[in-house]
C-alpha cells in the first residue's frame, strides 16, 4: 500500500521537496496531497505533481510548510486531519509548540536549506521521542528517505543541534552568494563585462567543489598544494590571512548561531 502524504503549504521549499520528492524512485510507493490556502494554486499544483485531490483521509505523513507566522493557523488545521507523523519546517518553531497544541504527537522538526531546490540540500533533522517509537521505525525512516531525495540529511541528537545547523548549511546559501557578489566586482573591476564576471565566478566555485570531491581532498590541502611561494595565489591569499578572513567568517557564524537560539526563544 502506498504511503500517504500531504503537503500543508506548498509555497518555494514545500514545492521544492515535492519536486525532488516526485523525482525520485520513493515516488513510486507514495501519494501526494496538497492542502493550500489559495485553491486555484492547490488545484494548480495539484495537476502539475499528479497529486491526489486533498480530502479528509488518514494521512501517514504531513510535512508542514507554511511561514511561521501561519503556525496558529496551521495547528487549527491540524487538529481536524488524521495523521501519524507530523514533519515541520518552520524555521525557529520547537516542537514543544506543537506538543502545546496538538498533544504528544509524533513530530520531526527539519531545518532545509535553499539547496533542496536543485536536489543539493542539507536537511538537519530532529525527531521528538514518540518518533522514536519502535512501531514507527519504518514512517521514522521514510521521513529521512524524503529529505535524502533533495540532499543529504544530518540526523543532530538535540534539538539546539537545529540551530547550529542553521548558522552553517541554513544561512550558508548566502554566505557563499556574499563571496561570489566580492569575486564578481573584482572581476568587473578588472574590465570583465559584468556576464562574463558572473560566468568566471560561478564557473570557478563549481569547478572547485567538483575537483575536491573527485580527488576526495580537505579544502586546505588542495588550496595549499596549488598555492605557489611568492604565485599570485599566495599573494591574494595573504591578504586574507593579513586581515583575518577566517576569524571573520567565524565570528559571523557565531553570531547567526546565537541569532537562531534568539529567535527560537521568540518564538
Ligand atoms: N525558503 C527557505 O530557504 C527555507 C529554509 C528553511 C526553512 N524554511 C521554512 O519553510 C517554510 C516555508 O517557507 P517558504 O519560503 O516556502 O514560504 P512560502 O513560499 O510562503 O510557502 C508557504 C505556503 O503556505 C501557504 N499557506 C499559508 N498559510 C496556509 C494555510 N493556513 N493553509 C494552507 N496553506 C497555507 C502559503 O499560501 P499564501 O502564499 O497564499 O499565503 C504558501 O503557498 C517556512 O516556515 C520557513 O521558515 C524555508
């Protein structure tokens, strides 16, 4: 029998893991559901993922993807559908805040990042101690199955660990965005047209990654082995050095990591 799921919210990440979700071999033993608020987009969205018309059946699992500003509204919601395991990823919302408004239920809180739109996410996953449960060792698994279809998964023992996470892979999409708009103005100020500055740039990050995975190489071995005394790298990564780029990188993830812990408790 297939597995039932319903997507609550299906904006930009609900539809992002629906599309890797779809396009993957686990597809095969799941139905789709969409509960949206606009129908014209349920409907919408409905036909274009070949999903089943949203009803009140018994779902197995409901991955909830609404803003956290909609999570009262969400939890109304959720007390009048039938499920087993409930999956958020509303960025900053415990899951005490669920237990508070809808008991004991069994919950995996997950903290996806941008890359789950092009199958390379990092998901940082937490269950609550009822998903722990021996009897849904197979629902437990298959909620992990979902986010290793749109990236890797890290299981992280407590729920802070979510934080921490966030501070790195969550927030990281922009951090690299950040270096890439300083490689690009250099570039352009190097009389690049400002298509062939972004070209490079991006060029050069892909073609990094790619070699680092293909040699299975530590970044700091590879930047040492092509970084010749007194070569051009040398003298580019000197500056870095000289004015402490790593520390500010450091301190920077630092402070988005207590930001999160804030917010959290805001929440
Ligand atoms: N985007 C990211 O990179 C990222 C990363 C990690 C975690 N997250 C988390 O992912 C969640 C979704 O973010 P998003 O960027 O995908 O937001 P989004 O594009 O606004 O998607 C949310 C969807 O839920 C719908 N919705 C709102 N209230 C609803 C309700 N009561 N019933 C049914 N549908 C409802 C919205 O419809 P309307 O537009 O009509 O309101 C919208 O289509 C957030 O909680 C965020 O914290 C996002």
């Amino acid at each position: 029998m297939k597995r039932k799921i319903l997507f609550l919210g299906c904006g930009n990440m609900g539809e992002a893991i629906l599309a890797s979700l779809k396009a993957s071999a686990l597809s095969k033993k799941l139905d789709f559901f969409i509960l949206e608020k606009d129908k014209r987009k349920e409907k919408k969205l409905t036909k274009k993922y070949k999903a089943k018309k949203f009803k009140s059946a018994n779902y197995d699992i409901i991955i909830l993807a609404v803003k956290p500003q909609n999570k009262f509204e969400a939890v109304e919601l959720l007390k009048n559908i039938k499920f087993r395991v409930l999956i958020t990823i509303l960025a900053g919302v415990k899951i005490s805040f669920f237990e508070k408004h809808l008991g004991k239920i069994p919950v995996m809180r997950v903290m996806p990042n941008l890359g789950v739109k092009a199958g390379k996410g990092v998901a940082g996953i937490y269950a609550n101690s009822r998903l722990k449960n021996k009897n849904l060792k197979n629902l437990r698994n298959l909620c992990e199955k979902i986010f290793t279809s749109c990236g890797i998964v890290v299981p992280v023992k407590k729920e802070q660990g979510l934080d921490r996470i966030t501070a790195i892979s969550g927030s990281g999409p922009a951090y690299v965005c950040y270096f890439l708009e300083a490689l690009i103005e250099a570039a352009q100020k190097l009389n690049f047209k400002k298509k062939t500055a972004l070209e490079i740039s991006l060029a050069t990050f892909e073609g990094a990654i790619e070699v680092l995975k293909k040699l299975n190489m530590e970044p700091k071995n590879l930047r040492i082995a092509v970084t010749s005394p007194k070569g051009t790298t040398h003298e580019a990564i000197s500056v870095f050095e000289r004015r402490n780029l790593k520390k500010i990188i450091l301190t920077a993830c630092s402070k988005a990591f207590k930001r999160a812990v804030e917010l959290g408790r805001s929440k």
